[in-house]
C-alpha cells in the first residue's frame, strides 16, 4: 500500500505540471512510501534527475513514460513503467520517437515492438471512450502486462469492465501538484501553458484531487485488492541502475595504448612544425611530460577527437580561436593546431589543464565564428555518426520578472501595473529577497499580495526547453542505448538528458562555442584581401608593433574585443600599454575584486619598479606584472617556490585555500615547508596571507592570453587596415543604429571617409571601396536581402538617372515605400538632384515603369524599347534639415550631418563637452545635444521625472532628469528641441549616464557675445580663499558669454577671469553672488565701459 504508481507529471511535462521533482520525492518519503513512479509526458528528461533523488532516500523508482500511440483515427494514452533495463532502452526508444516525429506520437506496430519488457497501463477515461477503447485494444492485442488505471472509488463501472474482460487494475489517480493547497497554483501553470487567463481554465471537476496522497487518504479512496495489487506490479520491476563514471569515446575505435601511439605521433609531428624542426630542451621536456601525463590519465583519444574537428575547420578555411580557458596551456594542444599560444613563451603551465594530483577530465572549449559553427558539428556528426553525436538539451526557468508577468498575464491583470511591478525587480534578486528590501512598498494592494503569492512559487521552475550554447556529446556507442533523443529547434538532434545528468550517464562533452569576434575577423580579412589582392594571416601579425600600442595608449579602442567599455579606455590611457603582456594584465584585472590592483599596476609599470622582494625567485615571479599578482599561474608558482610543492600540488593548494577547504589549505605545513627552505616565519606567514588574498582574485592567465591575442589582433588590424576595419564593423552592427552611429563616428575621426548609401555601388552591407567605406542598401529600411539582389542584378550596366532606375527595379517587391526610402536615405543623390525633387517624380517614374512594362508585354518582342525619359517636376530643393530628419527616419540616425551642428557658434562660448569626449566624474560639464525617445514616469512618491536620449555629432547618451530639476526644465526638454544640458556624467550598468541638472533651450541662447561685463569686489582680503572657491563654483554653474572682472580693494587691482569663467547670467546667479559678497559688491555694466 505504499507504492505511487503511473499518471505522475513532474515540471518536466512543461506548464503541465507544479511538481518540481525533489519535492515530489521527498514529500513522498515524508508521508510513507517506499516505491514511487514517474511518468512524464512523452519526455524522459526528468527521469535522470528522478533516479538520484530516489537513490538519496531509498526509495525504489519505477521509472516511466506517458505515450500517445496513434491506432488508426485515434490517439490513446497509455503509461508505460520499465520493468528492468531492457525496458528502459525501451522507453528510450519510444520517447526518441515521439519527439522526433511530426506525428507527436508512435504507430501501435512500433508500440508493440517496443514494449516487451514494460508493464502497461491502460488509461482510464470516461467509461463510455473507455469501453470503445478496450475494444480496440483486446482486439489488437492479447498484451499480458496490460492493467487498467482506477483513479477512486467513483471508477465502480470501469472496474466492472475490466473485471468482465480479465484486466488487472491498479490505483493510479493523477498526480499534478504537491498538496491541496496548491491546486490553485496548477490552474496558473496550466492557463500559462494555454496561453490564456486562468478564468478560461476548465479542468475535469476530479483534478482539483490530483495531489500527492497521504497513505490514509489512499485507503480512503481505494480498495485494499486495488492497492495490493499496485504493490505487486511494483514488486515485479527490477532495480536498476543507468549511472557511472565519465568515459571518453574511442577514437576511430582504438585501444589505449594505440590512441597513445596515435597522438604521441601526430603531435611530434605538429610540434617540429610549430617550432621549425629547432625546439629548445625545455620544450622538447615540455611536450615529454605532456604525454606521459596524457598517457597516465587515459585522454589520448580526447585530444585525437579534437584535433580531428580542429584539422577539418583548418582545411575548410574556418577561423578559429586561439585558445580558451586553460587549454591554451598546453603544448600538445599547440603541436595539433588546437591552439595557437606557445605557452613556453607566455609562461604558462600545464598543471592548471591537467593535473594528475586532481584528476578530471580535459576541458577544451573551442572558438569559431558564429555563423561557422554549425558546419563543424555538421562534420562531427557525420565523422562520427549520426547516431553518435548530439547536442545538449537545457532548460529555461522562470526568473522573478518573467514569473510576475506570466502570472499577471494570467490573471487579467492590469498591464501597465504588472508592467511596474515587474520593472521594479532587479534581476540579480530573488522575488523573496526583492520583497524583504521592500522593492514592492509602493504597490501595496491585494493585487499584488496575490501576484507576488503566485509568481513565487513560479520561480525557478522550468519555462521552456532550448539548446545549450556549447556542449555537443560525443560517444562511441549509439547514444540511444542509454539516453533519450529529441529535436531542438531547426531540428537540431538533442539529448533529453540535460548536461549535469549527462556527466552522471558517463557522457564526455565537447564545447563548440560561436564567437562574433571570430566572425568579425573574419569579415576583416576578407575585406582586406578584396582591397588589397593580399591574404593576411593573423598568425603572422608581430606582437611588438608600436602603432598598435599607440592607438591603445590614446584609449582608442572602439570595436576591440574587450577593449572598448568606457572604463577600460580610462585604464588604458592611464596605463599605456606598451607591451602585449600589459593587454593579458589589464583585461585580467579589469574585473569586479582585482580591479582594485589596477591602480598599483600602473604606478609600478610608470615607476619602473623592478624589485618586489629580496628573494630572488618570488621577484622573478613577481616582475612580469610590477608586484601584482593578477595570474593564478602565479599563485601555484609562488607555492612550489617558497613551499616545495610540485606544481601539481601547488594547484590543489591554490584550489583549496580559494574554495576556503580548510582540510586541505594547511597553512602550519606551508609555514614549516617554506622555514625548511630558508625563510623565516615572519616571511612565511606574510606569503601565506599574500597568496590567500589573492587567490580569491588571480584569473587564468591561460585563458587571458588567447583572448588578449583576438584583441591584439582587432587592435592592430584597425590601425593598419582601418577601413576594413570599421567596414566590417558596420556590417557586423548593422541592425544596431547607436552602434552604427558611434561607428561611423569614430571612422571619420580616424581620417576614414564613409561614403552615403549608393544604388548604384552601394552592396548589401559596409564594403571598402578606394580607401573609403561605402554604406550599405541594407541599414536602410524597407530594404532587405531580396531587394538589394535585385538591384544588383539590375544594374549590369550603371542606371543613366532616377526614370530610368525606377523603370529597371519597380516591381511587387521594389515598391513605392522602397523607392521613397532609397531617396530619403541619399542613395539616389548621384544624380545631382535635390531629394525633394526626386520624391515629387516618384509617382511619375512609377508611371514610366508601368508604360514601359506594357509595351514590352503587348509589343516588346517585336521592337527595341528606347524610351524617351520624362521631365523631371521641378520644386523647391530640400534643406539640410529636412535631408537630416529624412535620413534619421529611414537608417535610424543622422548619416550626413546632425542639427546641433548648425548651432555650433551659439555653443562655442559655453566650452561644451561633446558626448564621445564626457567621461564619469563628479565636476558638471556641458553639452549640447537634441532631444529624443522623451519618456516621462512617475515615481514611487509620486513625482514627475524624464528620461531621454541626448544625441549630438558624436554619439548618443541616455539622460536622466529627477523631479527636483524637471519641474524647472520640463518646458525646455521636449521631443526634438536642441538644448544646453548641465550635468555631471555617471557609470551605469558600463554605459554612461548624464544626470541633468539644467537645461536651456539653444534657440533662447544669444548668437553673439554678451555685451555685458559681470563686476565682482571684495571688501575684505580675508574672505579670499573661502569665497573665491565659492565663487568658482557658482559660476561653473551658470556659463555663458559674459566676462567677470574681480576687484580686490586691498590693493585696487582688477582682473578678468579666463573666458571658461564667463557667465550668462542670470537673476539666481546674481542673487548668488550678492549673498555672498554683498548687494553692492556685483555689478553688471555694458561691454563698452571695460575694455580688459
């Protein structure tokens, strides 16, 4: 009486179920059971998840499977529970092809092969399908492990009929939720589910039971026959186990010792080639103890699989990484071409990607171009069957903001209000904690009392199913054999076992990882060829090139991989780069903890320091990074050298005291190995402290030196190559207009000319033509692949003016929209006419189209066409303006010019800042900018604030405008109007902020000088120091075109103040000024009295 049997859904059955399946099981165990089943619907994915959890508890599970198996016209529901291992292989079978076949479901000639080693439940309908049903079934079948589901007492005619026709039946009431209370809860995933609210949920009146049982209420509801005889089907299902220790595939199907031969082979091989057939002692010892370690820990075939995908992305000119993580620290690795750093020459060490003190197996991640990927798993699978290969299921849960929306949806509620509540979540929160910060404060009602109730418990269960962004597995046996199959989107093949549940079933993962870096290079060295007849390669690029530190050195690192945030152009421009290992340094540092050490970095490096201890093998390690210790390699170094350990156990030590494993970091063993050596204590216990400080922040330096090499690259491809350069980065962002925008602004700043969107040359996207960058069709809207095709085809021959283009491309999908779009963007302005003159004849070139089209198609064989171009209309030319809002409206930005370039001479006396140039900093500045994409919100206290998009001939900015200072400069802040912001810039998130604090309308600021001169005295000399500082800031407040002359009485001197202090000013600066000097102490006078 203590068995759950079948009609048991777990989260796995997506939006089907409120079972997380820990809970089920230990709920399970709570209330007495010692047998318990699981039977998702068509999917195995929990399964694996189910059978640790059980085993953690003893309970026996019975392991199962919901199937549809399509008999005819009819879908019939029967649960299957495998009665041993064979029964498993069984069921993985089954679910493979249910999920992997557009009927959703399986052929009852399938159903009966694959069930010979299953019990069979019948599902229990309504008696009237029921009876049709078993009709059916008994005449198909004489199935002898077929039982028939009871959900309770109420069944009394189904059991008649299943006695009348020899069934056994077995209690099995569905199981949804885990209690009573959570019904409600279910109704919610179900309305989810559906897409709909949970009013428009119906639901059998019976599901409201469909809980998890107490063994009393089990009595209660079935008869004692019906539950021993649920017992006894359990009995006869046999124990089994699916788990063991990760194995790695053979290779092309060799023994070990042969895969040994394979590799130490292939890699002398690589290795003469790598180091011209002249290698030093040291590396030959290098690659020596490699493979013997390689050899004492089984991974030959490991590295023989991966340099076999390697070889082939090789051979079919697909770019791949230099390296990632910790296998960059391979020698072997670097004699297959697996990776391209020589870790001899960057100092790194083999025993941070495998140790033989820490046994695991080999982790080597592998970079390719995003869009390339896809073809080298393409490769592996069919190198190593299809049937052998597959990629990674994973799944999405619901995070806080997602569970609030999805359950307001749900509810009916409010859209704007839940749109709040979701928006005041952060992200890095749970919804618990979000609520006990008091996130929710402001939206107290009943409302949300039941959405927050409802969105967590939500939380964390699984939303949807999508593929993992790496793991493809690879495995020398079907992988059917123990692990079920799907399809992922694009019908890609996946596991349904996720990847913690993999590594349990022995499976070994390989990681193919897109990188759009990779696929920018890519694009780069193609332009570059195109340009120059000339195939670079990035292998070939020097490390030491001084134009390359020279940009760096300036922070110019827009498009550089790593590179480009605004805080690492600061650190850059304070360190100034002058070598390759400053690059590894700096982007090991500029991470949350280390980048304290940043600061320390630089001023050793700009001091020359060159000795950080009198211990001359510390200061060796040491000297590299100017004292600080940026690399765990470092770390393990320091501990073999003052401690005596071997490298090897350097790394258990160095894992150890960063995870805090107390039983491990011995620091009395280390004090005494290091005395042992020759230091005191004192210095001993001081390197214990140092190495545990600073292995809580020491990064790979495996890792940042092959991805410092992609950025190297980046860098010094846009000084040599820089129209490529920028060129490809344009068509990698195209879809971006701010990054398009920042883009073409930093290629003219460098000198490179970026020429307008043309359909005469312009091709789909950023292509170098004749040292400049031409646009592309594509940023332009209405415009797509299938248009610029047909231009491209069209033009065989140049197109002679505007009619006879249109005539050439109009047509179902070259339409008029498209046509107004090609104008308004500038690509039809070779021609010589203004854009208003061509948008008037657009209807009149369409009309020519269409002439031409019916001659051809009445006459057209029969005669040669030499049409007469029509007049053009002729109008009033556009201004710059319109031309501007016109190429706004149509590519997402200002391409030619910006507005705020035509009130430059009304900026120039107030020394604005541009937005590219404003860096975070506590002084307030100015700039000038049009205002965009206003947003006005409310706050939590109900005042008015603003959020908007500044944008000037540099770049875009988000501005923020609290309600202290909106209620003074809401008038002015309008959507479209120029402005002069005052403020001060702000980190947020990486990206800049400026936080206004006043705003003037550019069009109210005067166009000439001020006539005016602003008269400070100071009565008292001992007020000087205070009251000049004062002064500064106020007028830093209030710039404008007005002199200030200051008067000392102590000596009758007078002095203008350098132009930055100049003022508008205004009545509250005035009323400043005289506060603090005296009512008759400030003067304003006309500009012709002073002549200073």
């Amino acid at each position: 009486m203590s068995t759950l049997l079948s009609n048991i859904y777990s989260e796995h059955s997506l939006l089907q179920s409120g079972l997380t399946i820990k809970a089920y099981v230990q709920q399970a165990k709570q209330l007495g059971y010692k047998n318990l089943a699981l039977t998702d619907k068509h999917t195995l994915s929990g399964v694996y998840d189910f059978l640790r959890e059980c085993e953690k508890v003893d309970m026996k599970p019975l392991v199962g499977l919901e199937c549809t198996v399509l008999v005819k016209d009819v879908r019939l529901t029967v649960r299957l529970l495998a009665k041993n291992k064979q029964g498993y292989q069984q069921l993985v079978e089954l679910s493979s092809v249910m999920r992997m076949s557009k009927e959703n479901g399986i052929s009852y000639e399938v159903f009966q092969q694959q069930t010979t080693a299953c019990m069979v439940l019948l599902s229990r309908q309504s008696f009237i399908q029921a009876k049709d049903w078993y009709k059916r079934w008994l005449a198909l079948t004489a199935h002898s492990e077929g039982r028939l589901e009871i959900h309770g007492a109420s069944d009394y005619t189904l059991i008649e009929f299943a006695e009348a026709h020899n069934i056994v039946c077995v209690a099995a009431p569905p199981i949804r939720f885990l209690r009573k209370e959570n019904y409600d809860f279910y109704r919610l995933l179900t309305a989810i589910g559906a897409g709909t609210t949970v009013d428009h949920v119906v639901l059998e009146e019976e599901t409201e039971k469909a809980y998890l049982l107490s063994l009393t209420e089990r009595r209660e509801r079935f008869s004692e026959a019906l539950l021993n005889e649920t017992d006894a089907l359990a009995d006869e299902i046999e124990t089994f186990t699916l788990f063991q220790k990760p194995t790695i595939p053979r290779f092309d199907g060799l023994e070990e010792n042969e895969a040994q031969e394979r590799l130490q082979e292939n890699a002398l091989k690589g290795f003469q080639q790598r180091y011209q057939s002249n290698p030093s002692e040291e590396a030959m010892e290098r690659l020596k103890k490699e493979l013997a370690v390689i050899k004492q820990l089984g991974f030959a075939s490991y590295f023989l699989i991966v340099a076999d995908f390697m070889d082939y992305a090789h051979r079919s000119n697909i770019l791949t990484g230099p390296g990632r993580g910790s296998s960059a620290s391979s020698i072997v690795a670097y004699a297959l071409r697996i990776t391209d750093v020589d870790p001899l020459k960057h100092g790194l060490l083999f025993e941070r990607f495998l140790n033989p003190e820490r046994i695991s197996l080999p982790d080597i991640d592998i970079d390719f171009p995003d869009y390339r990927r896809d073809d080298v798993i393409h490769y592996v699978r069919e190198r190593f069957g299809k049937e052998h290969v597959a990629q990674v299921l994973t799944f999405g849960t619901f995070a806080g903001k997602a569970a609030i929306r999805d359950a307001g949806k749900a509810f009916g509620l409010n859209s704007g209000f839940v749109d709040r509540v979701a928006k005041a979540m952060n992200s890095a929160l749970t919804l618990e904690e979000a609520e006990q910060q008091g996130v929710f404060s402001s939206f107290q009602s009943t409302e949300l009392d039941t959405l927050l109730f409802f969105a967590k418990q939500l939380e964390g269960m699984l939303r949807h199913e999508s593929t993992h962004a790496a793991g493809v597995i690879i495995s020398d046996r079907p992988l059917k054999e123990k692990v079920a199959l799907q399809y992922g989107s694009d019908e890609r093949v996946l596991t349904q076992a996720d990847m913690n549940s993999l590594d349990a079933l022995g499976y070994v993962k390989f990681d193919f990882l897109g990188l759009k870096n990779l696929t920018l290079l890519e694009r780069m060295l193609r332009l570059i060829e195109g340009a120059t007849n000339q195939k670079l390669n990035l292998r070939d690029i020097p490390f030491h090139d001084e134009k390359t530190f020279r940009l760096l050195q300036q922070g110019e690192s827009t498009g550089i991989f790593q590179l480009e945030s605004d805080g690492m152009r600061r650190v850059l421009k304070q360190l100034k780069p002058s070598s390759f290992n400053d690059i590894v340094a700096t982007t090991s540092l500029y991470r949350p903890g280390p980048m304290t050490f940043i600061k320390d970095y630089i001023q050793s490096k700009h001091e020359q320091k060159k000795t950080f201890s009198h211990h001359v093998e510390i200061n060796r390690i040491l000297q590299p990074t100017f004292g600080v210790i940026v690399y765990q390699e470092q770390i393990i170094q320091l501990i073999q050298i003052s401690a005596g350990y071997s490298l090897a156990e350097a790394d258990v030590f160095r894992r150890a005291i960063s995870k805090k494993q107390r039983e491990l970091m011995n620091k009395d063993a280390f004090v005494e190995r290091s005395i042992a050596r020759g230091y005191t204590k004192e210095e001993a216990e001081t390197l214990f402290a140092l190495i545990e400080k600073f292995s809580n922040y020491g990064f790979p330096k495996s890792h940042a030196t092959a991805y410092s090499m992609i950025s190297y690259w980046l860098a010094y491809l846009r000084v040599h190559y820089q129209e490529a350069f920028f060129a490809a980065l344009c068509s990698a962002n195209w879809q971006d207009h701010q990054k398009l925008y920042n883009y073409i602004y930093e290629a003219r700043k460098a000198g490179v000319e970026v020429l307008p969107p043309s359909i005469q040359e312009s091709h789909a996207l950023f292509t170098v033509e004749n040292k400049s960058i031409r646009f592309g069709l594509l940023p332009i809207t209405m415009v797509n692949r299938r248009i610029v095709d047909q231009i491209k085809k069209a033009r065989t021959t140049p197109f002679q003016d505007f009619f006879t283009f249109v005539a050439k491309v109009y047509s179902s999908t070259i339409t008029q929209p498209v046509i107004t779009s090609f104008i308004k963007a500038g690509a039809c302005d070779h021609w010589g006419y203004s854009r208003a003159v061509l948008l008037a004849n657009v209807d009149k070139a369409i009309a020519f189209a269409k002439q031409i089209d019916d001659f051809k198609q009445s006459a057209g064989s029969l005669f040669t066409i030499n049409p007469v171009t029509p007049a053009y209309i002729d109008i009033e030319p556009s201004t710059k303006m319109e031309e501007l809002g016109w190429e706004r409206e149509v590519l997402g930005f200002y391409f030619s010019g910006h507005p705020i370039e035509n009130v430059k001479e009304r900026l120039a006396p107030f020394h604005r800042t541009t937005l590219i140039q404003a860096e975070p900093s506590r002084k307030a500045i100015r700039v000038g900018v049009l205002v965009k994409a206003l947003k006005k919100i409310t706050t939590k206290k109900g005042k008015a604030m603003a959020f908007f998009i500044g944008s000037d001939e540099t770049e875009e900015c988000e501005c923020v405008v609290f309600p202290t200072v909106w209620k003074d400069v809401e008038t002015v802040l309008t959507e479209g109007s120029l402005v002069l912001l005052s403020g001060v810039v702000e980190e947020r998130e990486g990206k800049k902020q400026f936080i206004v604090q006043k705003a003037i309308d550019l069009n109210q600021l005067p166009s000439t000088e001020s006539k005016q001169f602003l008269h400070v005295h100071i009565e008292k000399e001992q007020d000087v120091p205070t009251k000049l500082s004062d002064l500064k800031y106020i007028l830093s407040q209030d710039r404008g075109t007005a002199p200030v002359i200051l008067h000392r009485k102590k000596n009758h001197t007078k002095i203008k103040l350098p132009d930055k202090y100049a003022v508008q000013p205004s009545k509250r600066t005035i009323q400043l000024l005289k506060r603090l000097f005296g009512e008759t102490n400030i003067r304003l006078e006309e500009r012709e009295d002073e002549q200073e």
